[in-house]
C-alpha cells in the first residue's frame, strides 16, 4: 500500500516537474520576445523622432519658398 502511495507521489512529482519545466520555458521565450519587442519599440520610437525633425525641416523649407516667391510676386 504504502509502495503504491510512493509510486503515484512520484508519478506526480514528476509530472509536476515537467509542468514546471515547460513554464520555464515559456517564460524564457517571452523574456526574450519581451526584450525584442522592446529594442524594436526604441528603435521605432527613435525613427519616428528622426522622421518628425525631418517633416519640420522640410515644412520650414517649403514655407521659405512660398515665402520667396510671394515676395518675387509682389516684386513684379
């Protein structure tokens, strides 16, 4: 009886062990897509940045020109 107790308590125990083990698991994967998806959000985060100073840049620069030639306008 008490042979067959030890049995289904290591039945268990290592039916448990394999549960833990496939938890690690998958906690290790999502660490490391965690960890990607946040190298990808800062580089995202500083191309949006570069793309927004470029956008101003290229805004300022087109209202310089419709500037110039509104003066080149009233000049004629």
């Amino acid at each position: 009886m008490a042979d067959n107790i030890n049995a289904t308590f290591e039945h268990e125990l290592k039916r448990l062990e394999k549960r833990v083990d496939a938890l690690v698991r998958v906690c290790d994967q999502l660490q490391d897509e965690n960890r990607s998806l946040k190298q990808r959000q800062d580089a995202l985060t500083s191309e949006r940045a570069s793309l927004l100073q470029k956008n101003e840049q290229v805004r300022a620069r087109v209202e310089a020109m419709i500037g110039r030639l509104k003066a080149m306008e009233q000049g004629s």
